[in-house]
C-alpha cells in the first residue's frame, strides 16, 4: 500500500478543493452582508400621474341623468 503523505497530488487537489469552498462561502457571507446594508429599491420607478377633475352643478343634464 502507497503511504498518503507521499501522495503530494491527492494533498493538492484536497488543498484546491479547500480553498474553492472557502472562496465561495467567505463571497457569499460578503454578498449577505452587503445585501442587509443597503437601501430597498423599488421595483417599479413613480411616474407622475394627471388627475382631471370636472365640477358638476346641480342643474346640468349629466347630474340629473348620473342620479
């Protein structure tokens, strides 16, 4: 049987897989933090909106016809 401290290439690949892991969750604990930092956004942009308003007198036709 081969010894597993002579296997320097299984020592690397375990060192490569170690550190991809620990890149991923130190940028996803990054990503998290920020995300909490920072201000809501709106999804949709307010756009000003135009209100028309027509006075109606009590003795016009479309009064009397509305009631």
């Amino acid at each position: 049987m081969s010894d597993w401290t002579s296997l320097w290439y299984v020592w690397l690949l375990l060192l490569t897989v170690f550190l991809l892991l620990f890149c991923g969750v130190s940028a996803s604990c990054i990503k998290f933090c920020c995300r909490k930092k920072r201000l809501p956004v709106e999804t949709f942009p307010r756009h000003p909106c135009d209100l028309t308003v027509i006075g109606i007198d009590s003795d016009s036709t479309a009064h009397s016809t509305v009631t």
